[in-house]
C-alpha cells in the first residue's frame, strides 16, 4: 500500500518577524485547508493511508471532515510536547511505518526539524513559514497530487528527488546541532524572541546557498555573491556591526517581510562542503534558519561549522507532473 505522511505545523509564521515586519500569517484555518486540498489530490491519484502528525489545532483531524474524503488519514499516537520535537518525532514514526514520502506545512524551521528525522525518505515542503528557502509556494491540490504519484512509485527518483545541503555545527568532533539554510552567530546572549530583526549583534553568517529573491539572512549573501544550492560550495560571512571597518562593503537585504536592512561585510569566504570555518565570537547564540536555538558561552570549547551534503532530500512537484503528463498518467 503506497503510504504518505503530513507534518502541518501550526506554530508556523507566528513568530515576532510578522510583528515587526509586514508579512501576512498563514493562519491555522487556511493550513486546515490546505492540507484538505493536499489529501484530496493525494486521493485522487489512488493513495489510500495518510499517517498524519497530532498538534494542538488538530489540522490534519479537521482537514479530513469533508464528505468528499475517502482515503483513510490516522494520526500518529504520542503525546505532543508542543515543539520543533514533534516534527522531528513525526518524521521518525513516518518513516519506520514506510511513507514514501512526506509532506510538510511550515517554513524553513519546520523543515530543519523534520529533516532530523526524515533520513532518506523526501520531502515535498509547501511554504507556510516566515523564511522559506527550502519551501515552495505550491497549492496544496498540486502537491497532494505530486507526492501521490510519486508515493505509487511511478516517477524514477533520479528525476524527481534533489539532495540539499546542511550546515553542521562541531564541538570536539562531535555534531551538536544543524541548520538547512543559514546560521548566525549573535552577540546577544539570550534567546528572547529567537527570532533576528536586528543586523547589530550579528558577527558571522554561514550559508548553503544565498539566491537572489531570497527573503531572510541569506539574503544578505545573495545581494554580496550569489550561490546556487546545487554547488559544492558553502559561503561565510565576516561582519562589522560596530562599524568599525571602513573598508566594510554594505549591503540591502529583506531579513524579513517588509524588513529592509543594511549589513556591513568585513569579509566573505566561499568554502568547498567539507571544510570547517570557526566560530569567533564567544558568547552568542548561534540563530539557525533564522531563529536564535543555541546558547555558546565563555568557555567553550573551540565550535566549528561546516557544510555537507547531508540535507534532507526534497521532492520537485514540477519535475514528477511532467513526468506523469508525458507518460500519460492523467489521460482516461
């Protein structure tokens, strides 16, 4: 039985970024809906089980309460801790019951969660999010169609699947945490609202790739030096906050929905995936796909960060539908 798991995550885009900035919220009612029209396309191309991540808004429970649904949706069985933790969960049950693949609701935070559980298994990530860099803004029909097709085995995955890349960060050897996108090291020693808005604590920037059209920290790279997710190549980002380095080139980013910044680069360097660039500031948070996560404090032992190809996979809902139409699939 072709098999596909939802993750909707209904903490997604209520950060203090769409306080501050001008974004609009992707409200938990139109996420409902969403993930409605997802398991309707997901019927239609013949998916008969949806195993579906429990939340406080019961999102995939409400979505499923239309006359027009028939596939059987059951939701996992532990209990929530309200938190990135029950992605990473979900994910983990998906793939021990065999989903072929999962779909995610939320941005590029929700995504980071669940790709520590997801191991091989892609991901077709809409974006419901604040920073949505590994996210695409797909409708839902769309989508639930896209992974059906896939989940049925009828796509090679040579055409249909990408790997991506994924930041590592290194104390001792020893992997302590991850990031999907960006990482930025802050002077601000609380988590706070986690979220950053404000280029003048930041000191460093790693990326796995900087787009232009980008919106969040990446932006900032992708306005200095372009890079492509799909090279061997990750970029880091020395900046002046202090204003100090009068060689310092500035650079108009949108950190945030409607949040123009200027941020003052001392110095960029493009590192092939593998190679360690250190941490130089001490204390900080460490921000991770753009929200503060982890607190390093004086004393700590030396941390490093490198970028590998260890990302999640990601489904292309583009390249499965053309693949579909040219071999017929839709026809009757």
């Amino acid at each position: 039985m072709a098999r596909v798991g939802i993750i909707a995550n209904p903490s997604a885009a209520h950060d203090v970024r769409r306080i501050s900035g001008y974004g609009s919220s992707v409200d938990n009612q139109e996420k409902m809906r969403i993930v409605r029209r997802v398991l309707l396309g997901l019927q239609a191309v013949g998916i008969d089980e949806v195993l579906a991540m429990p939340d406080y808004y019961a999102l995939c429970r409400n979505a499923v309460a239309t006359s027009e649904l028939h596939l059987l949706l059951r939701e996992l069985s532990f209990t929530c801790a309200n938190n990135e933790t029950d992605s990473t969960r979900a994910a983990e049950y998906m793939v021990a019951e065999g989903c072929a693949c999962i779909v995610t609701l939320g941005g590029d935070g929700t995504n980071r969660a669940v790709a520590k559980g997801c191991g091989e298994t892609p991901l077709l990530a809409i974006s419901t999010g604040t920073n949505n860099v590994i996210p695409s803004a797909i409708e839902g029909t769309i989508a639930g169609l896209a992974a059906g097709i896939f989940a049925r085995g009828l796509v090679p995955e040579a055409i249909s699947v990408r790997r991506t890349k994924r930041l590592e960060i290194m104390r001792a050897h020893e992997i302590i945490e991850s990031a999907l996108v960006d990482i930025a090291a802050s002077t601000d020693v609380f988590l706070g609202s986690r979220a950053i808005t404000d280029l003048s604590s930041v000191r460093q920037l790693w990326l796995t790739q900087a787009v232009p059209g980008s919106l969040g920290l990446a932006a900032i790279g992708a306005h200095l030096h372009p890079l492509s997710p799909s090279t061997d190549e990750a970029l880091v980002l020395e900046l002046d906050a202090d204003g100090l380095d009068k060689d310092a080139v500035s650079v108009l980013a949108p950190i945030a929905p409607g949040l123009l910044r200027t941020a003052r680069i001392r110095s960029y360097h493009v590192l092939p995936l593998g190679e360690a660039f250190p941490l130089n500031s001490y204390p900080c948070t460490l921000a991770l796909d753009g929200e503060r996560s982890l607190h390093i404090p004086v004393g700590s032992m030396p941390i490093t960060i490198r970028a590998l190809w260890s990302g999640p996979r990601l489904l292309d809902p583009m390249a499965v539908l053309d693949y579909a139409v040219r071999h017929g699939f839709f026809q009757r």
